[in-house]
C-alpha cells in the first residue's frame, strides 16, 4: 500500500502515534493517566456534563442540523401477540426510533469532520485530507476512516481540568487569547498536564439550558467568552500541553467567524474560517467537544477549590460517523 503522505503539514503530528493511528491525541490519555485520573475522586459524587439532545432549539446550529425527532414505528403500546401471532398473551410493548443531527446539542467531533486541502505527495496539488493524511473516503454507511467509533473505543476516560471562564470574564463577550487563558489559569491554579481532558466553562451551557425550546435571543451566544482561534500563541500552547481533547459548553470551542449566520463570513489568516479547529482535528488529531454542561460540577468544584476530576465521556459507538452525541459523566 502506497504511503498516505511524503509531507506533513507545519505545525502538525502527522505520523507520531504511527503510520495508520486514528485516535491522535487521545493515545496520550494511558493506564497511568487514568489511574491519575481516578485518584482525582475524592468524594464519588457524579455529575451529568450534558444538555437535553433536544436542546439547544432549533436556529442556534446550521439549518441542516435537526433536533431529535421520536416516531414509533409500530404504534404505541402494541399486544405482544399481535406481533409473534398469539393474541392470549397480555404483554404491551413500545419501541421507538429518533433522527437527528449527531452534531446536535452535546456530542464529540470526530477527526474525520474538519480536514484541508494540502498537498501531501508534494506534487503541486492540493487534495482533500484529514488527520494522518487521511482521504476523505466515503461509503453509503459514513467514512471509511478516522469515525467517531476510533474514539468511542478509547473510552475517553481520564482527567479533566475545568477552566472558570464564566467566573473570569462573564458576559462580556472576552475572545480569550493565550494571555488571557494563562491569566485565568494563574488565578484559578490551574495546571494541564499530558492525557488531560481540558474542560472550558463558560456559562453559555447555562443560558441554554434555562432557555431550554425557546429560542435564544439575537447575539446571546456572542455575550459569552470564548477562545480565540486566531491567537498564534494559543495554537502552540495547545501543541506544547500534551492535552488529549478540548471540550466547551458554547456551539464551537473558538470564536465563529464574523457573518457565519449570513453567509457573509471570511477567513481568519491562514485561509480558514476556524483555525483552532484545523489545528486541533486536522494538525494534532485533538477531538473537540461542544455544547456540554457544566454548571453544577463548575460551582461544586468551586466550592472545594479544585478544578480536577474524573471524566467519563465515550460517544456513541457508531462505525463511520464523523460525531455523535455523548453523556460525558464527571466525578469528583
């Protein structure tokens, strides 16, 4: 089989967990690391990191991502007997069956959802590619590489490390570079070792859930802090972490590009509408997750000045998808 890849691009770890690795950064969380992790539960009091799915209400996500809708495809409360053919028996039954969007409310992105175009066999044409150099392959059941299962498969058991974004910066709207998350980070003591799972709060999970199906007003997700995906210096520290995934309680981890209701956005230097997202899922193989909830767990670990825990977060197990919803557990 012919190498995927002659060259790598800038910035990326192409070929560092192996030719035909799948899981990226997420190799980094080991046994030790998780035996670390589980050394962070101190109390065994578990929180739910995860919105209703059928929250946030239709109108915040693009037009194409449907909230979960429940059909029962043999009716409601059926005879048993009516189906196996024997009508003494007493038994009802009920099954259903849901389509949605798996990038709806809380879910992981897989590293098969954001890719370049790059050119890897360096002969002066830029193809298709993501993680790895993997090609944008396609059957009728999803991608033939790098699906969400690669990811459910680890188990994405390990620390996480909850940075108060809300308490630091309200709502003001603060896109937060690399300066303004190392001076949360100094104030909240907060330190990011390699394998952790880091976990920004920034209080948008919050204004969703309170809303719950009613519509959010104009401009409410923008009143929230959120990183800033352009900031140069942002990008490295997140190569130089070691940090095995980022997840976030907003619609995207980093600043959407200005216009993107519109159609009317550009893009950032580097020729990409969202720079952190390149980095993290095309360069580095960092899955991201988005839309999580983490009010309870924020306040309760603020309480008992701490901002570890354990965190339990797999996505469903569902080969060829590019993201899929999760009920990331978090226990302290």
């Amino acid at each position: 089989m012919p190498k995927r890849w002659i060259k790598r691009p800038i910035g990326s770890n192409w070929g560092d967990f192996g030719e035909h690795d799948q899981i990226g950064r997420l190799n980094l969380i080991t046994p030790e690391r998780r035996l670390a992790a589980l050394g962070e539960v101190q109390q065994g009091i578990a929180f739910s990191l995860s919105l209703p799915l059928d929250i946030p209400a239709a109108g915040l996500h693009p037009p194409h991502r449907h909230p979960p809708q429940l059909s029962w495809p043999k009716g409601q409360n059926v005879k048993v007997g009516d189906i196996f053919g024997d009508p003494s028996a007493i038994d009802i039954v009920n099954d259903d069956l849901v389509t949605m969007a798996l990038q709806y409310s809380t879910q992981w992105d897989s590293l098969a959802h954001i890719g370049a175009y790059f050119d890897a066999n360096d002969d002066g044409v830029a193809e298709p590619l993501f993680y790895n150099g993997y090609a944008g392959d396609f059957t009728a059941h999803g991608v033939r590489a790098l699906g969400i299962e690669n990811v459910a498969v680890t188990c994405v058991q390990g620390r996480g490390v909850l940075v108060d974004l809300f308490s630091a910066y309200g709502t003001s709207g603060t896109l937060v570079d690399y300066d303004g998350l190392m001076s949360v980070f100094e104030q909240q003591r907060v330190v990011v070792s390699p394998g952790d799972i880091l976990c920004l709060y920034t209080g948008f999970g919050d204004a969703l859930m309170s809303a719950g199906k009613a519509p959010l007003a104009e401009n409410v997700e923008s009143s929230y802090s959120t990183l800033k995906g352009s900031d140069a210096r942002l990008l490295q520290w997140i190569t130089d972490s070691g940090l095995a995934a980022i997840c976030a309680d907003n619609g995207a981890v980093e600043n959407k590009p200005e216009g993107h209701k519109s159609g009317t956005a550009h893009c950032a230097p580097g020729g990409t509408f969202l720079p952190l997202h390149q980095h993290c899922l095309f360069k580095l193989g960092i899955p991201l997750g988005e839309l999580w909830y983490f009010k309870d767990l924020a306040e309760t670990l603020r309480k008992a000045g701490r901002n570890r825990f354990l965190l339990t977060a797999p996505p469903l197990r569902l080969p060829g998808a590019v993201g899929a919803p999760v009920m990331p557990v978090g226990t302290i």
